[in-house]
C-alpha cells in the first residue's frame, strides 16, 4: 500500500510506499495504521475511472482525516484523436 504524508490538509510527499526509517523512528514501516494517521502518514486510495479507449489525463487528490483518495480524471477521444490512432495503427502503404 501506498502512503501519503500530509499536513495541514496539503500533501508533502507520496504517494510512495512507507519509509524504513522517519523522523529518527526505526521500522516506521511496521507501525499500526492509527500510529502513522497519528503522524500524518495516511493510505492513498487510487480510484481507476478510465474504461478502455478513454484518455486518461491526470488526477485529483481529496484529504480526508484518515486517508487520501486519488480519482483518476479521463475523457472520451475526439474524433481526431481517433482518427490519429486509426493512422497510427494501420499505416497507409504505397
């Protein structure tokens, strides 16, 4: 599971797997999940909305008390853009 270290409701780093070792704590890695939302280290939740086709083009990030949720942002491709991939996957030969 990824983690997110936040505070004052703003991200500081992550979402990346937990340090080892932080603020001189050893095995911080290994702490309950209440320990670390106790020292603002909270589950990043990753929500996946893009169905196949769509261009995904980034993300939000929400903070709660007890966790971090990432929602996927994607559209549908224009007309353009799927003609583009049609091009691209079948070239014209001459």
């Amino acid at each position: 599971m990824r983690y997110c270290y936040v505070k004052d409701d703003k991200i500081l780093d992550g979402p990346i797997l937990l340090p080892k070792t932080w603020n001189n704590i050893s095995n911080f890695n290994l702490l309950d999940e209440q320990s670390l939302i106790a020292y603002g280290w909270l589950p990043h939740i990753f929500i996946e909305t893009a169905t196949e086709g769509q261009i995904i083009e980034g993300s939000t990030f929400e903070v709660f008390s007890d966790k971090v949720v990432e929602t996927q942002i994607s559209r549908d491709p224009t007309d353009e853009e799927i003609q583009q991939r049609i091009e691209f996957l079948h070239p014209v030969v001459s």
